[in-house]
C-alpha cells in the first residue's frame, strides 16, 4: 500500500498526515512551535522552528509507515501562506525571524503607497489589497529596517518555499501559484512575477522562488533531509492552506464555497478558470493549477482572528485549560447575556481591511462570567463569517446558497448552528476534518496519477454533519445588527 504525506505547516503547529487513496486518514503527527509578540502588533516565528517541527513530525510519520510496511508515493505541501522567510543560499540559514501573516508593522507603508496612489494598479494586477497582510511589505522591511542585505545569496519564500529549500537541501526554491498570488508581487493575469512591482516595493526579482504548477514537480527529498524519510519521494502538490482546503473540500466547480475555522477563518468561492475584475472588500486569488495548466481562480474573505481568540482565553486569560472546552462552555448558555467580542486582535480583514482596529468586548454586566465571554467569542466567528459572506453577495452577484466547513473549530456544533442560523444556509462539516492536508495530499496524488482527474477526487468527498438553519431569521438580523454596532466601535482605535 502506498501512502501520501501531506505536511500541513500552520500558523501555530506543523502537522504531518498519511493520506490514503480513498483519501482516508493512515497516520499524523503533530507538533506546536512557539510564537514571539516582541511589540504591539508584531508576530514573528523562527524559520529553524518550523523547520524543526517538519523534521519531527514527517521523521516521526515516515516511522509508522516504515513499520507498517507502507510506501510513501509523494509529498504535498501546504503553508500559512503571507508569512514571510528569507534565508541565505549558501548556508540554508534564516537570516532574520520570519514575519508571520498577522503582522500590522507595515501598516504606515501600506498607507503610504495608498497615499501615493498605487492601490488601483495594485489591485489590478494581484486582485489584493494594500493590507500589512502580504508578503511585499514584510519583506521590503526587512529589507531596510530589518537589516537583511540584498546580495546574491538571499532567497525569500513563503513557508512552503523554505520547506522545499529544505527537504531537497536547497536543489529546488520554488513555490506554487496560490501562494505566488498572496505576496503582493504576482500578477494573476500574466501568472508571472511583475517586474513593476517588484521596482515599486523595491524587491530584487532574483531573490524570489520559480513558479510552479500547485501539482507538480517540486524535486525530490534529498538524503537525511527529514530522519527516517527515504530519499527520492516526488515533492508532487503545493499550496497555500485555503486553496488547499478548498480543493480538499472538493470545491472544484465555480459557485462553490468552503470557510476554514484555523488561527484565522477564510471563505473561499472557486469563481472558475478566467480572472474576475477586482471586488471590493474581498481578495482575488489563484486557487490552484494543474499540471494540465488549467487554472482556478477564487473570491476570498480573510478573517484574521477567530481560534486565535480561543487560544486567547485559554493562554491569555486562563479561562480553559484546553481548546475543545470552549464548545461545551460556549454550549451551556443559550446566549452571551448580550456581551459581544469583536475579536480584531491584530485588525479587521475582510470586508473593512483596517489595520487600526482593534480587540473590543462590549456589554458586559455584573453577571458576565466565563461561559458567556466563551459564548460571544464562538458566536463572533458566526457574525464574520456573515460579514463576508454578504459582501461577496453583493460584489459578486453570487448567493452563498451551501457552505462547506472544516478546520479545528469546525467540531463544534454550537459553532455551525450559529453560522447556519446567521447565513440562512446548510452548513456540511465532512466526514474528514483536516481538509487542509487534504487538498495537499490530493494536489501531489495528481501529480504522480494515484489520482486521474479533480472530478475523481470529488466523488470521495462524503458528509459528517449537515446544519440547517433554526433560529427565525428575526432574531438572527437582531443579532447581527448588535454584532455591526460592536465593529463600529472597534474600528480606527490603534494609531499605529
């Protein structure tokens, strides 16, 4: 029997899975890695670390599927995707911390280049915002503030690039599209580099990875790279984790739509295989391509925070000792007592896009206690994932009619009820959870034929859950409209 890995390199852990060719779980391992806040608004990790979480987590999966008596057909890749790596060449080495996704540093550059009139051309050629979210910035700062020198030697990637630099010992510096795409320095038309803005971010091109099909050949893993992992494996499917989960979800036709519950939440819409013009208060982005060069696009709304906010109360503020208590306390009240937590830890992304925003609990009395702030924490994943939703309606013209779920927070069935209530909706939570990995697994399993087309790969797709709305929509408008008037109040609240 012959096996995918999929390396899921996340925000907070890197999780390494077998997947089979029914697409069924065969094994994972699991490992968390630290997370640095060195100021306000900063979000840093240490490249080695994650590298180190790949190496125990795929040495540790490889193992098992040794002893099994189980082949390993190929590797996919699937990253956090915005965060931001540079590494010398020559010795593999990070030459400064990498910048993670959730970063506002560059929020004042951003305002900046809007100022100076950029944002229209911006938004035409990489279907993306001028947000402190996107790789360009982050790197252009490390680039003067940061004191990274441009020489020859300097090679940038997103997480997925300094994964593959690794496993081939620095053979391949490569990356896919739908990562390509969220770096601010892609065009989505040309599927190319810009060379216009590579100049306007001040960017030398030559430091940037080759750009390569999502299913495809990225090299093979060379000797001793990861412990225990035979030499030679194709490196065969990569892609940033929404586009990922939505592949995994077997979204593979325009019009349908997945959210992922993570760090973060992000409602994808695979919009089909030509370019959509620029939507505002959403993102365009490349969803995959295919090694028969067919090319997906995707409407995305990007929540910043919402298990963020779990993590939160458990590590910030104590209030469980553990992530899965959240739903059972969040379940043991009908309501938050009319307490509401905008969760805008490190701004709003979609549909406001404000960098200055920030965290807000509003209505809290004497009676407030733990299972209500944990009720208004999981009820305000609902509201943004209705934020989003409603815009890409009235951009795009396209109703959300289903919505297809996963990501750790996706357990939670207070969670999808709220979410079917407030979208009006079903709500489908899979029968395989770690969509993620999923979608990299199927990525790389096209890549080498253990899989012939996309339409193969949907016919695995079954349901765990279906939510359908219960509450009357009255109640759920009343609400939401609470839920806008806490936002109000969030908004513009940092000056820097």
């Amino acid at each position: 029997m012959a096996v995918i890995i999929a390396i899921d390199a996340g925000t907070t852990g890197v999780r390494a899975m077998a997947i089979d060719a029914d697409g069924r779980p065969a094994g994972w391992s699991y490992r968390e890695f630290a997370q640095h806040f060195p100021r306000p608004g900063w979000v840093e990790h240490d490249a080695d670390d994650i590298w180190d979480a790949v190496r125990t987590t795929v040495g540790a999966l490889a193992k098992e599927l040794h002893e099994a008596g189980t082949t390993i057909a190929a590797i996919g890749i699937t990253d956090q995707r915005e965060t931001t790596v540079v590494w010398d060449r020559r010795t593999g080495r990070p030459l400064a911390p990498a910048i993670v996704w959730q970063d506002r540093r560059t929020a004042a550059a951003c305002d900046a280049l809007r100022d100076a009139g950029h944002l229209p051309t911006i938004r035409r050629k990489t279907g993306l915002v001028l947000d402190p979210y996107f790789s360009a910035t982050k790197l252009a700062w490390l680039l003067t503030v940061g004191g990274v020198e441009q020489t020859p030697d300097l090679a940038f990637g997103t997480v997925d690039s300094w994964i593959i630099w690794q496993l081939t010992k620095g053979q391949v510096h490569a990356t896919d599209p739908s990562n390509a795409s969220r770096t601010l320095l892609f065009d989505i038309r040309a599927m190319s580099w810009s060379d216009e803005l590579c100049e306007l971010f001040a960017i030398p091109p030559m430091c940037l990875p080759e750009v390569r099909a999502s299913s495809g050949d990225f090299g093979t893993t060379a000797e001793g790279a990861v412990p225990g992992l035979p030499a030679g494996i194709p490196i065969a499917g990569v892609a940033g984790d929404q586009q990922a989960a939505l592949f995994g979800q077997a979204c593979t036709e325009p019009g349908m739509t997945k959210n992922t519950y993570g760090t973060g939440s992000f409602v994808l819409m695979n919009v089909g295989p030509e370019c959509p013009d620029p939507v505002d208060g959403l993102l365009t982005t490349v969803a995959w391509t295919l090694n028969d060069a067919t090319t997906a696009y995707a409407l995305e709304g990007a929540i910043f925070v919402t298990g963020a906010a779990i993590q939160w109360l458990r590590d910030g503020l104590g209030l469980i000792d553990d992530a899965a208590e959240i739903g059972p306390l969040a379940a043991s009240v009908t309501d938050a007592g009319g307490v509401v937590l905008v969760p805008a830890f490190t701004g709003l992304g979609s549909p406001w896009w404000d960098p200055y925003a920030r965290g807000t609990i509003v209505g809290i009395t004497r009676g407030t206690g733990r299972a209500q702030l944990a009720r208004a924490v999981v009820e305000a994943m609902a509201y943004l994932t209705r934020d989003v939703t409603d815009a890409m309606a009235r951009a795009s013209g396209r109703t959300v009619t289903a919505l297809r779920v996963d990501g750790g927070a996706a357990v939670m069935d207070v969670l999808l009820q709220l979410v079917a209530d407030q979208l009006r909706v079903t709500v489908s939570r899979p029968a395989v959870a770690e969509t993620t990995a999923l979608g990299a697994a199927y990525l790389a399993g096209l890549g080498v034929g253990v899989w012939g087309s996309p339409a193969e790969i949907g016919r695995q797709w079954a349901l765990d859950r279906a939510f359908n709305p219960a509450a009357a929509s009255s109640t759920a408008d009343a609400d939401y409209a609470q839920w806008q008037r806490a936002v109000a109040r969030s908004r513009g609240w940092s000056a820097e």
